[in-house]
C-alpha cells in the first residue's frame, strides 16, 4: 500500500515540522506530506529538497475566509477532515501534528496496520493522565455540571442537549495523530459533523476533534483504538540511561510518538525547560522537543554528579 505521513504548519512551526522530519530519519517507506499554512518560499524549497511534498490545504466552502485570513493554520484543522481528498494518489494517510514527533518507530507501524482494514486509528485520552477523567463543576452535594472538551465544544456548535448528553463523558479522541484508509467509511461522516458545526457557530479550531467524536460515538463509524503510548502528552518520565521518555505504567516502555500538548514554552525555543522526574528518582530540566531529546543524550547525563531525589539538575 502507498502511505503517507502528513503534518501542517506555517513558517514560525517550521522548526517543529523539521524536528518531526528529523526523528522519522528516513526509517519508513512512507511519503513525507505537509500543508503549506504560511511557508516562507526558503522553507518551502528546504522541505523540497528533502523529497517532501507540499500541498495547500483544503477550506470547505462553510468555513468563514475572515477567520482564515486572519489565522490562516486554522485551515490545517479543516483540512484534516479532507486528507482522502488532498492526497487521492495514497491508500493510507497517517495525520502526526507539528507539536509531535518520533521516539519509536514501531508507533507508526501499528498507526498504519491499524488503518488498514478501514478503521479510524486513534488514541482515546485515557491512561496515563493524573488528572480527572474530564472537568466537572460542583453545584452542591450531589449535584454537577459536566465540563469536558466534547460537552462544551457540542454546545457551542448548538448540537441537541440528547448528542451532548450521549458524548459529554466519552473520552476525547485526540485528532494530532490518527490515521486512516483513503476509501474509509468515516469520511463521509466526518464532513458531515463538520459542516454542521461550522454552519451552527460552533469553534474552527476544535471542530475536528468534534467532528471525529461524533462520527465514532453517534454515528458509530469502525475505530481501533490503540495505547496512548502512540500519542502521548503526559505524564512524562525519563529513563536517563538510554535517554528516552518513556511512560508512567510500568514497565515504563519507550513512548512512541511524543506530542507537546499544553507545551507552548518549549514548542517556543530549546532553551526553555522543565523539570521532568526520572526512573532512577532524580529530576532534571529537559525540553521534550526531538532536539532537547537529542541534547541531553549528546550531552553530559549526570552534569552535576550523583544527586538526591527531587533535586534539579541543569541538562
């Protein structure tokens, strides 16, 4: 089957899509995919001279051009919903976000073999998260309001209180990686809850993730779900030994594909650290991008010697 690995950007994510490049280091037989949201013609040729393909991404004709023009990567989060489309010539499209990248090939793997029966191949926001399962608002003993992603985001697209109700404590399905078959069912589905929501006032920037929580959960479209391993947004721990993220549940297997959700400051500038705990018990300042990845494990592990749990050291 002909693949293809897709991602978006303009030209301040550049850097990201270069580092996701760079941790795929040419170890796939997959095609290299991304949607021109605002490239500088340097970079545009950069990504060519790689053998990247570049393509435009598609606005459906119910999303606002004002919105577009004036924050043009909105166009990226449509066109996700339309990839079949945008690239006909390949028979599986893998969809990573720009904010992601590589640690472990086998991820993509099983992103693409779980696709290939025409299942949507996604990862469900459960596991290993300290954190409630989704955001509630107490009222009194007994009482609660439900304000998780996909309760909120039906409401403002004015969906009826019985959808809201059926998806309002699913998990989120989170669309920075998923992959699927260009002659899926789903497809169909996807862009019909896409124009529902749009033309109903609901959010651009969320009516993906929308969109595919409705197709899986109303309309029951065919979905394999797989381990958050293959996207993983925390918590992170660090193996230091073999200088990777690996994840909380024992036995603390390498994490597949890393994804910097909630991490504008270390998406900004690889100087930008945060303090991440480590199997052995220590804690040290890393940035979770590929290259501060690469920095620590280029760099001295123990900087400042042996050091007692919780005690920061500088990478």
């Amino acid at each position: 089957m002909r693949k293809v690995i897709v991602t978006g950007c303009d030209s301040g994510y550049f850097p990201l899509v270069m580092e996701l490049i760079q941790s795929i280091n040419g170890r796939t037989d997959a095609a290299l995919c991304v949607l021109d949201a605002g490239l500088s013609s340097r970079q545009v040729e950069t990504l060519s001279d790689l053998g990247v393909l570049i393509r435009t991404p598609y606005v459906p004709p119910c999303a606002s051009a004002r919105q577009i023009r004036q924050r043009p990567t909105l166009a990226i989060n449509l066109s996700k919903l339309w990839l079949d489309r945008v690239l006909p010539q390949f028979d599986l499209i893998l969809w990573v976000d720009a904010d992601a990248w590589v640690q472990d090939m086998t991820a993509i793997e099983h992103m693409f073999d779980a696709a290939r029966d025409g299942a949507l191949a996604i990862v469900p926001e459960i596991g290993a998260k300290i954190a409630d399962m989704f955001a509630i608002r107490w009222i009194c003993p007994g009482w609660m309001q439900v304000r998780s992603f996909l309760y909120k985001n039906a409401r403002k697209a004015r969906l009826p209180f019985a959808i809201r109700r059926r998806i309002g404590a699913k998990p989120l399905l989170n669309s920075g990686v998923m992959c699927l078959h260009r002659d899926a069912a789903i497809w169909p589905m996807l862009r019909k809850w896409q124009e529902t929501i749009i033309r109903q006032g609901g959010a651009l920037f969320t009516q993906d993730q929308l969109s595919i929580a409705l197709a899986v959960y109303i309309d029951n479209a065919r979905v394999t779900f797989l381990d958050n391993a293959h996207n993983y947004i925390g918590p992170w721990l660090l193996d230091e030994d073999r200088g990777m993220l690996v994840n909380l549940f024992y036995p603390h297997a390498p994490v597949g594909i890393v994804h910097l959700v909630s991490q504008a400051r270390l998406r900004q500038s690889l100087s930008h650290t945060l303090p991440v705990p480590t199997l052995s018990g220590r804690e040290v300042a890393l940035n979770l991008r590929f290259g501060g990845l690469r920095a620590f494990r280029d760099g001295s592990r123990h900087p400042d010697g042996p050091q007692s749990p919780g005690h920061s050291g500088t990478v």
